[in-house]
C-alpha cells in the first residue's frame, strides 16, 4: 500500500483533502473552484494576474479569499461579481479604512479583514526602534 509522507494510507489522504489539487494552469482552476485563494505578493509581474475573464469563469457560490493584495485581481470584474451576489470573498483591501459609502460594506457575502502581515512581536520591535530614534535628539 502507498502511504504519504507522514505514513498514511495514500487512499485516506487524498479522500481527506476532497477534491483539492495541484492546478498549474489558472484556467483550469478557475472552472469549478469552491474556493479560490490566490496566494501572489503584488509586483509589476502579478498585478492584474487574475483577470476579468477568469473571475466571470469562477462558478456562481464561489469564495475568493485574497490574503494578500487585492489588485492582483480586476479588482472593477471582481467588485461587479459580488455585488451580484454571485461569488463571496473574504478579503483586506488596498484602501483602509474602507470608505462607509462603499458598497461591499455590510454585505453578507461579504468579510473584511485588516492587514496584519506586518503586525508580529519582531516587526513591532523593530518600529518601536525605528520610532524612537525619530524623536532621539
């Protein structure tokens, strides 16, 4: 019998994980994800990556998680898809605070989380410091 790497039968990992797998064209990705959780820094290469046309191909129910910046996505094509409540995301967005007109406030398909990626005990230190010395005479 093949095991994985920790020594479980392969059979039962691959049953725990559902239908998950390594997809190495976004195309194809695109067509039947339950969740789509891009996971790109935003550098001139990245920005736009997930374009209009492969948001319209995500199926109608579809969670879009971005934990990293938005604009990797078309950010209008996404906008547009969600306030048709035909997809839910979950997502920090470029602009905090979130202006109180914007129309993903408040949606039920809709969660906004803060960007924390820089807010661990080492980097807090470090900003201390960095503080500090501005106010050193």
């Amino acid at each position: 019998m093949r095991t994985s790497r920790r020594g479980t039968p392969l059979r039962a990992t691959l049953a725990s994980i559902g239908r998950a797998r390594r997809e190495r064209h976004l195309e194809r990705l695109v067509a039947d994800a339950d969740i789509f959780a891009p996971m790109l820094p935003l550098t001139a290469e990245t920005r736009g990556l997930v374009t209009a046309a492969h948001l319209r191909a995500l199926p109608r129910g579809c969670l879009v998680v971005l934990c990293t910046r938005v604009k990797i996505c078309d950010v209008p094509a996404l906008r547009t898809r969600v306030l048709a409540d035909e997809l839910s995301l979950a997502a920090d967005f470029d602009l905090e605070p979130v202006p109180l007109t914007d129309l993903l406030l408040g949606r039920p398909n809709v969660t906004h989380t803060p960007h924390v990626a820089g807010r661990t005990e080492d980097a807090n230190h470090r900003f201390a410091e960095a503080l500090a010395e501005l106010f050193t005479p």
